[in-house]
C-alpha cells in the first residue's frame, strides 16, 4: 500500500513537473519568416543573474512584449533587414541594465534565432569589488545551436 502510494505521488509529480517542448510556430504568410528571441537559464551554479529582470523587447521600434527568464517570443516577420533592440526604457519593463541592440535578417520561410545571455561576471565579481556583476548578449544563434537551448524555456503568452 505505502508503495503505490508512492508510486502515486512519483508519476503525479513527473507529470506536473515536465516542462513543454519548444515547438516551430507556423508562419501565417508563406513570404514571412519567424524570429525566435529567447532567454534561457543561465550556465553558472547556483542563483540565476537578474530572474525577476526582464527587459521589453522591441523590433523596429514596435515593443512585441518582455521577455521573462527563462521564456521565449515567436514573431513573425515580413523578410528583410529588421533590428531588435532588448531595452528597460518603455512602460511594463522591468530592466535596468543598459540596452542590446542587433540587426537580423529574416529570410521568407525561415526560422531565425536571437538569443539574450543573462550570466554573472565571475571575473568582475570579488572580495575588493562588492555588488552584482553581469555580462549581457543579445546576439543570432545557429538554429542547429538555438533548438538545444529553446527547448528548455517556455513560450511567453
């Protein structure tokens, strides 16, 4: 009886527990591209740098929401030169760090991958030099790179 009971709770918890899977968003217009901005955990042990920081996201000027720890955005794109800029300086973000900023081009029917690197700058960080220090990248990643590291976070609603 104590077992089942266990075996219960166990499969109750691995089902509660799973995170989904990152899925390809299809594209509404077969000219369109989809731009994938995500912000995955960061490498380092132990506490994630800035988790409840989340900077809004905007592309050619046109905020598209914050991109929360640990999330990811799906937009689709007409083709074309498009720049994305990660900043804290519009109403509902929640980021204090200066803005990223870089240009992607969509190309029709492809998928494209911008990724926000949030990590702790252990270097920067000692005994004589006190307070968080963070090194932050807003930059392209290989899709064949990008789907490894997409499928951990979740799609922001």
């Amino acid at each position: 009886m104590f077992l089942r009971l266990i075996l219960i709770v166990a499969l109750a918890c691995m089902g509660a527990c799973q995170t989904p899977m990152f899925t390809y968003e299809p594209v509404s217009n077969p000219d369109n591209g989809m731009l994938y901005i995500y912000r995955p955990k960061a490498s380092n042990p132990g506490a994630q740098p800035l988790r409840a920081k989340y900077p809004a996201m905007l592309i050619d000027g046109v905020s598209k929401g914050g991109l929360k720890f640990n999330s990811y955005l799906a937009i689709e794109l007409p083709q074309g030169a498009h720049k994305i800029l990660a900043t804290g300086l519009t109403p509902g973000s929640n980021w204090s760090e200066p803005d990223r900023e870089v240009n992607v081009n969509i190309a029709r029917g492809k998928n494209q991958f911008v990724k926000l690197s949030v990590q702790f700058d252990l270097q920067q960080m000692q005994v004589f030099n006190p307070g968080n220090k963070y090194i932050i990248r807003l930059a392209p990643v290989a899709e064949n790179t990008a789907v490894y590291e997409i499928r951990e976070t979740s799609k922001t609603r």
